[in-house]
C-alpha cells in the first residue's frame, strides 16, 4: 500500500486543505463548534509548512530545534460551517519577521467564506524564547509569501 497525500495542494500562492465536518466536531444543533475552527487553521498551517517540505518532527530533531507557537490570531466568524460539510482551509502565509510568520486563513464552503483568521505565529528556542527561523526554512517558504510584504 502506498502512502497518500494528505497534505492539501496549492492554488497560486494559497494552500488548500480539504476538511470534514463530522458529528465529533459540532454542537448539539449540528454547527461546528466555535474551537474546532482552530483546529482545522492549526492543520492548514502544518500542511502548509508539510507541503513545503518542513517537518515539526524534523525541526524538533535539527541540530538546533525550533518550534512555533501562536502568539496572536484573531478570528471572525461569518457563517456556521454544519455537519457533514465539505470544507476547505485556504492559507496564506505573507511575511516573515524576524521570529515572526504573519498567515492569513480563511474557512471555505464551496468557495463562500465561513471563517477568517489572521495569526501571527513565533518561532522558539524549545525553552521557549523567540529565535529566528533558519535559512533553510525561511527559503523553503519564501516563494510562498507575498512579496509586497518583502
């Protein structure tokens, strides 16, 4: 058996991930449930960074591990994704900044947004301080971002 892509595929500069709603993930009523919204922009960002040949497992083993955590996201919430939709997690990674990854995210349904997230994610020493990423990952992601933002 071979192994099968998992990791979305890219339109543009955009990466698209395609995601289910299953009942695990709404409310009573069906719609999902406000969190799990994050869930599904937490594994755009890392199919993103897959696709691109960044592995978290691989970063953590380098000989200077690096990490990333979400220092700020703001989300807006336009309309309810519902159980058994078939969705789509559009990520767009515009700029690095020092330590700093700026990302913009939406939550599609048949090409409508449902969600919006802007995030600002930080690369860490694994004691938690910030650190620039290395050179080789900021190259494998740089002709990914937008370069109004260079």
């Amino acid at each position: 058996m071979t192994d099968l892509p998992t990791h979305g595929r890219f339109d543009g500069r955009a990466h698209l991930l395609p995601v289910r709603v299953y009942y695990e993930d709404t409310d009573f009523t069906g719609v999902v449930y406000h969190a799990n919204y994050v869930r599904y922009f937490e594994r755009g960002r890392s199919d993103f960074l897959r696709a691109v040949g960044i592995g978290h497992a691989e970063l953590l083993e380098a000989e200077s591990p690096l990490a990333f955590v979400v220092s700020r996201m703001e989300l807006a919430f336009v309309k309810p994704a519902r159980i058994d939709d078939a969705l789509v997690v559009r990520t767009l990674y515009e700029a690095v900044r020092g330590p700093r990854l700026i990302i913009r995210q939406a939550i599609e349904r048949a090409g409508e947004v449902l969600t919006r997230a802007e995030v600002e994610a930080v690369c860490i020493h694994l004691d938690g301080r910030p650190r620039r990423p290395s050179a080789a990952l900021v190259e494998k992601v740089k002709p990914w971002l937008d370069p109004s933002q260079a």
